[in-house]
C-alpha cells in the first residue's frame, strides 16, 4: 500500500485524520479489505469471482476528535 496521506482533514468538523485500516476477516484470514471494480459476481465455491479482476487495497482514515472513518482506494 502508498504511504498514506498524512494531510487530511475531517470533512466533517475540519479535524486532522489519522491513517489507519479496517480488518476483513474470514475463516481462519484477516486481511485489509480491497475494492474491485464492477458489480460482484457469485461463485459456490469462493463467494465470489475475482480471477482477472484488479483489487486495490482500501486505505481508511479516522477523525482524530469525532472518530469519522473515510476509506479511500490505495491505489
């Protein structure tokens, strides 16, 4: 992942945001969430189909003093 933008500010109440990330977690599997263009697409066996598909992690920031959270693809 980029080296995170440490220059923003909360569009909510104009605070400094801290850089940070969500956890996605699965059976047995934590992992940073990523975005994938498109609708999604089911498959049994996985969930869903991702084979060629691009996935770019999700970067999520948190409002130092109203704790809004804004995720931005990191690409």
């Amino acid at each position: 992942m980029s080296e995170p933008n440490r220059s923003l500010t909360c569009p909510r109440c104009s605070a400094g945001m801290e850089p940070g990330y969500i956890i996605d977690q699965g059976h047995g599997t934590r992992t940073v969430p990523k975005w994938v263009a498109g609708q999604p697409r089911t498959s049994i066996w996985t969930g869903l189909k991702l084979r060629g598909l691009d996935q770019i992690k999700v970067a999520t920031y948190r409002c130092r003093r109203c704790n809004y959270l804004e995720s931005y693809a990191a690409g």
